[in-house]
C-alpha cells in the first residue's frame, strides 16, 4: 500500500525546496563576487609595484607594496652633519630604488632646527665636542652616531655619552644595523664554475703596524706559504684591476686590523667574496662569522694550533680540486653582497627611521657599551 501526503504537505516541501536552491545560489554568486573583487585588487597591486613581493637587497624586510595604506608618512628630513672623511658626492635617492618614501637628505646646516634627525659619523667629529652641533636642539630631534670602526680605532667615546639617541654601526645589537656586506639567496639556485686561478695566496694591507696581531700572524705564515702582499709598502693594486687581480688566487687573507663582535669588513666582503677567491680570516670566534656565512664559505686561523699547520692546509687544497671546489659550493643558493656606498648606510637609516616606531630615548654610556 503506497503511502500518500496531503497536497498541502507537498506544496509546502516544495516551497521548501525552492527557498533553498535560491539561498544556495545567493552564496555562490557572493562568493564569486568577493572572489573577483579581490583578483582585480591583487592585480592593481602587482601592477603598481610588481616588485612588492620581492625583498630588497639592502633592507633586512621586503619592502612594502603599493597596496599598503594609502596614505603616506610624512616625509623625514635628515642633515648630514658631514661627508663621511670629507668625501663628497650626490646625495641618495632611496626611494627610487627600493620603494618606500624617500628621505629628504640635506648637508645645509641651516636647517638644523628643523631636521627631524641630525646623523654624526664618529671619526669627523671626535676630536672635539666643539665640532658637534651647537644651539638649541628641538625636542623631537634625534641624532644618530654612524660609525663603522671598530673600538680600537675609535677615540674619544667618552664625548658622545648622553648626547645620542640612536646607533648606527656594523654591530647587530645597534639601533641601525648597517654591515659591509650580508649574502642575498637567490631567486633560483644556479650552477658553480670556479673562476680559473693561477696563483695562490694574496693580501692587501693598507695600515702596517707591527705590533698587530694580524701582522705578528702573517710573518710567521709567509715562512711556510707564499703570500703576494698589495698595498702602501708593498705591490701595487690599481682601484681599476682590483678585482681582476685579487680573483687570480686561490686564498685572500682577510685580516681585521683588532678583533671586535661582528667586526667583520670589506675585507672578507670586498676583497675575497666579491673577487670569488676563498677567504682565510682572522677576526672574531668563527661561531661570529657563522652569524653572516655558511661554515664552508671560509678558513678560520683558529682553526689551526700553528701558522705553519695553515700553510699545509691551503698546500692541500692547492692540490686537491674537487676539495677546493667545496668552498663554492654555497654559492649555488647564495651571492654576496659588498659595501659599495655611504649611500647604501644612509638608505638603510632612512628605511629604519620609517620602519621603527617614533619614540624619544637616549643612549646614556655609549663609550662603555662601544667596546
């Protein structure tokens, strides 16, 4: 016996029904709108900035796309108190590169009252607190101690205690972390062919001073290894053939003239990275170095009791390609990058002036904490 439903049940299941085929295809058509609005904005993004995604050589974060909020900062200005060793060029262009809001970088000390940051390298300045600004200084103003030497050949600390806010050096734990050098991974790992060598180890060295450990290390190492030594003094190095030069041989000593945390130069960076030659350093502990490098991108001397057990080292390797080839390896997925520029520091502070939230501090014993 079949069962049977009144009409009026069916009517209704059918309304039902109905009601719900609707409120099924409300959503679907919402979700392909929601769908299509974001399409166009992500594509409005790439178009405006195609570069958005991508991060910038020079900062430690990618820089930020077009799509960000559109309202902008406003813009910093910032006096160079002086040219770095009175070296003058153009002043930078940040925003031109690498796509956040320019800075407005200006040498006229008439506008100090104004500057929303005064920066200060160290050597131009130290002689005396007299070559410091002078005159009232607006509450809102910061100033930044740039420099790039290390404590040994930086003089007269003492003079910048309680006056800055903001440090800008090669060490990490500062306020503006601007190294030499730093390895970028790239977009797509790439074959190694070691650049052809016919000669074996080589040095530049500007600042001979006996008394320095690097010196006292070298004179025992040359009695067991050949080393061709560039610089004042010595062989010389024409700034046009320098990498052509420096990449013929096989090692670089990268000496640091004292050994500081993350004192670690254009020595390594310039000299022996940028000129694909491997580098044998003499600086902080290796575990400082594997901070910024692979462990097999280098030869540390600590790994070695004596000079002389160095000097037999880099003879294997002179012999032994296929283990010679193995300090290149890391450049398949990595390259490095050198100093090229003040410009580079001063870019790298604009970005960080803009990145870290305004607030007013001071850096009250800078001369104990430099050291």
């Amino acid at each position: 016996m079949e069962a049977s439903w009144p009409e009026g049940s069916a009517k209704s299941k059918r309304q039902t029904r109905r009601a719900g085929c609707w409120k099924f295809l409300s959503l679907v058509l919402l979700q392909v709108l929601i769908s299509m609005m974001v399409v166009v904005y992500i594509r409005n993004c790439v178009k405006a900035d195609p570069s958005a995604s991508e991060p910038s050589p020079l900062l430690e974060q990618p820089r930020k796309g077009s799509c960000a909020p559109a309202r902008r900062p406003p813009e910093i200005t910032i006096l160079l108190w002086t040219w770095p060793f009175k070296k003058s060029s153009p002043l930078p262009k940040c925003g031109r590169v690498l796509g956040f809001p320019d800075c407005r970088f200006t040498l006229n000390r008439s506008w100090y009252p104004r500057a929303d940051v005064v920066i200060i390298h160290h050597r131009d300045v130290y002689h005396s607190p007299m070559l410091l600004p002078k005159g009232p200084r607006p509450p809102s103003q910061r100033w930044v101690w740039l420099n790039l030497e290390s404590p040994y050949n930086s003089y007269n600390l003492h003079f910048m205690d309680n006056l800055f806010n903001l440090t800008m050096t090669y060490r990490r734990d500062s306020d503006i972390f601007s190294p030499y050098g730093w390895l970028e991974v790239l977009q797509k790992p790439r074959q190694v062919i070691v650049p052809p060598k016919s000669k074996l180890v080589a040095w530049v060295i500007s600042n001979w001073k006996p008394n320095l450990r690097r010196t006292k290390y070298y004179q025992v190492l040359r009695q067991h290894v050949h080393v061709d030594v560039y610089g004042h003094g010595h062989m010389p190095l024409p700034k046009e053939q320098h990498y052509a030069t420096l990449s013929q041989y096989k090692f670089y000593l990268a000496f640091e003239n004292s050994i500081h945390e993350d004192y670690i130069t254009e020595k390594l960076w310039k000299n022996a990275l940028a000129a694909e030659t491997v580098p044998v350093v003499l600086g902080p502990p290796r575990s400082n170095y594997e901070r910024y490098l692979p462990p097999d991108a280098f030869i540390h001397v600590d790994d070695f009791p004596t000079p002389q057990q160095l000097a037999d080292f880099l003879h294997r390797l002179d012999r032994d390609p296929i283990q010679y080839q193995r300090y290149f390896q890391w450049r398949s997925q990595l390259k490095p990058f050198a100093f090229l520029s003040w410009h580079i520091h001063y870019c790298k502070a604009c970005w960080a002036l803009q990145s870290r939230p305004t607030q007013y501090q001071t850096v009250r014993k800078l001369s104990m904490w430099f050291r």
